[in-house]
C-alpha cells in the first residue's frame, strides 16, 4: 500500500491570538511537524477561548480533515475550557494519546502534568488538544506523532495489520 496522505486543521485557541496581540507560534510549530509527517494540506484557524467557538470550530474541521490538533486552553486557567468543548463534539475518546503526551512532556517539565488535553474521534477525524506554549506544543505532539497515521488509518476503515 502507498503512503496515505492526511488532511490536517490546526486551531489555535487563545484570547490575545485572536485578537492579534500574540502571534501564533504554537500554531506555526504545529503546522512544521505535521508537515514534515507529510500532512497536506494544512489549514489554520484561531478560536478565541469561548466553549461555544470551539466547539463549532471544531466540527467544522472535523467536516473537513481527518486531523485535528489544538493548541491552548487545556490548564487549569477558568478560562481554559478546550477539554470541556472538545469531550462535548467527540464520539469515543481515546485517552492513551493524551496519556502519552502528558508522559512525554513529563521528560522535560513537571508542569506537563497540569495539562488537562484530551484526544478523540469524531466520525473520522482524530481530534488532539495540545498545551498552548511552543516548546509543549513541540514535545507533546512529537511523543505521539508516530501514532497518528496508525489511528488514522483505522478510523478511515484500514484495519489490517501487517
């Protein structure tokens, strides 16, 4: 079999990158790894921190990409709520991903046990929320990256294991 190619959307979540008082760094670190991984093509959006928003950005990129990653909004902060909007659009949960990424992140900081993010999938699409900061977008995402196309993969209806 050929190499699949995945369609990605990278949401950033954050209050002062929507309103264009931060650049999007995170969501920059994103889009480099993915596309490395030969994720094409990318789009990107940026949410401000409201549940409401969220949720409807992220199944409008669930309609439309096999992956979803989102940066921001997984801490303990009262305005963090991605976890909240993303358990609420999600069919199965799949709670390994966000282990291994709390578990890598763990290898450089013990902050990394803060981070509430979870993972899932909606119809087809695999769902992951990421920290908000570039250097834990970097480590969470590369302890999971090798998994990606394997879920993918799966939830396209591939199953065979070979």
């Amino acid at each position: 079999m050929g190499e699949l190619r995945f369609s990605a959307v990278v949401l950033t979540i954050s209050d002062s990158a929507a309103e264009g008082r931060r650049d999007d760094t995170s969501g920059d670190a994103i889009e480099q790894l993915l596309e490395r991984k030969g994720f094409t093509p990318i789009r990107r959006a940026v949410v401000p921190d409201e549940r409401e928003d969220i949720e409807r950005a992220l199944i409008e990129a669930c309609s439309s990409a096999q992956l979803v990653v989102t940066s921001g909004g997984t801490g303990l902060g009262p305005r963090d709520v991605t976890p909240e909007a993303t358990k609420a659009i999600l069919d199965r949960e799949a709670p390994g991903i966000a282990e291994v990424m709390r578990a890598g992140g763990l290898l450089h900081t013990p902050l990394a046990a803060l981070s509430r993010g979870v993972a899932g999938a909606r119809g087809g699409s695999l769902v992951i929320n990421l920290p908000g900061s570039e250097q834990a977008v970097r480590e969470s995402l590369e302890a999971v990256i090798g998994l990606i196309p394997h879920a993918l993969e799966t939830l396209s209806g591939h199953t065979s294991h070979g």
